[in-house]
C-alpha cells in the first residue's frame, strides 16, 4: 500500500493485517517465480530479482523456498505458468488504485479485483486510467531513530544519487530513480545507514487527501481486502491521511 502521510501509523495498520495472513509467503515465491522468469536466476544481474529475496529473507522464508522458487522460474523445476497482471481504478474519496498481480488465471482473477472493489466501495478503471498518475521510483526508508542526525542523513543519500529525501515522522523517505535503486542502497550500507524497508513503487505524482474516519476506514478496509487476495501482490494509491489515527482502526 502507498500514500505516505502519517507514515508509521499505516504501516502500524497494514503490519497488523498482514501478520494475520498465512498467504505471505505464497506471495514472495510468486514474485521471486515471476522475478527469476522474466529476467533470470542470478541475482546480481537481476535487480527485480534481488529485490524480491531481500523481501523474502526479511520475512524469515528459508533458503530452501527461495532456491526452488528461483528454479521454478527459470524452467530448472516444473511449475505453474504464471503471469503479471495490472488493474487500476478508483476507492473510496476519488483515490486512483494501482493493483499488480500475479496469476494463473487472469480471468479468475480479474473477477476476484472486480468484486472486492465493487463491496468495497471502488471501482474498476480501465487501462491507463490512473496510471498517468504514478510514477515508478526506488523507495528506501530509514529509522529516523537510529539515525538523529538528519542532515548526516540526507548528505549520505544524495552523494549517493538519491533523487529524493525527505522526512515523514519518524521515518526518513530516500527516492531514487529505478535505474539507481541498488547503488543508492548499497552506498548508505557502506556509510553504515541500514535501510527498514526498500522497494521498487508505484510513487504517487500528487495525493489525495483523505479525511475523515468512515472514509479512512473505508479505504483501507477495501485496500486490505485487495492485498488479502492470493493472486495480488501490492496496491498503490495516491492518498494522504490527515487529522485521523489510523493506528486505532
């Protein structure tokens, strides 16, 4: 999920949730699967691919699971024939929804999208409907709290190539072009700034603010109900949350 206002306190929201979902792992052997397919098996040579396994081993998925899902993907092991599949449309308060998916049946699985956004108050757009609205970026973000000295912070993340620095509470936001996404993170290594979390997103151009507890409820329970679908992988949107504690949802 995107939209950065008040930045720990959805991330509060959405660990909650997803600490509730036995579909995780399922999840990060797709896109491994799909990594390791579309760009192969090694991973210095497939930045996607890295990507993925730092997700997996930041979960704690053993070893064995990556290798056969990196196996399935390059044809050394018989697996399902997947494929990525994009839907966009609009929430709850006129919020544009990116939902990237991996599936075997696309036609299952748009039926799947459909559903959920109809109950939950959205609907689903056609192509390049909202996409216009988003850009793809390097999104790294950093534990402000181990890290005090902000100026430090920032220096390290543009000598490195950072486009973007900024500060969301207690949460340091780097932004980098795709491209640069992996040598941005590996310099902050080097200068000993860890990162919490790094992904490849879907980076809203402009937000729409969302007030309001009903429809803040609104949102993230159709949002939840997005990412609870095996087939889907992340949801983006362009919102902001302003004025309303989410982490007490």
């Amino acid at each position: 999920m995107a939209g950065h206002s008040k930045w720990k306190q959805i991330k509060h929201y959405k660990a909650a949730t997803d600490a509730k979902r036995g579909a995780l792992f399922t999840k990060l052997i797709r896109e491994i699967t799909m990594a390791a397919k579309m760009g192969g098996g090694d991973p210095a040579g497939n930045a996607r691919l890295r990507v993925a396994i730092e997700a997996a081993r930041a979960k704690s998925m053993p070893k064995d699971n990556i290798d056969r899902a990196i196996k399935k993907g390059t044809g050394e092991l018989e697996g399902v024939d997947y494929q990525e599949v994009t839907y966009e449309g609009y929430g709850p308060g006129g919020v544009a929804l990116i939902i990237e998916a991996v599936t075997d049946n696309p036609t299952r699985t748009v039926a799947d999208v459909r559903h959920r956004m109809s109950r939950g108050g959205g609907n689903l757009g056609t192509p390049n409907s909202v996409a216009f609205l988003f850009d793809r970026k390097g999104q790294i973000e950093i534990d402000a709290s181990k890290y005090a000295d902000e100026d430090a912070a920032l220096e390290a993340a543009l000598d490195a190539g950072a486009e973007d620095f900024r500060r969301e509470g207690d949460v340091y936001v780097i932004t980098t072009d795709p491209a640069s996404f992996h040598a941005v993170r590996a310099a902050l290594e080097v200068k000993g700034i860890a990162p919490a979390e790094s992904e490849l997103a879907m980076v809203p151009k402009s937000q729409v603010a969302v007030t309001g507890k009903e429809q803040v409820v609104s949102l993230l329970k159709l949002i939840d109900a997005l990412e609870d679908l095996d087939d889907v992988q992340k949801v983006w949107g362009n919102f902001e949350i302003d004025d309303v504690d989410v982490g007490d949802l």
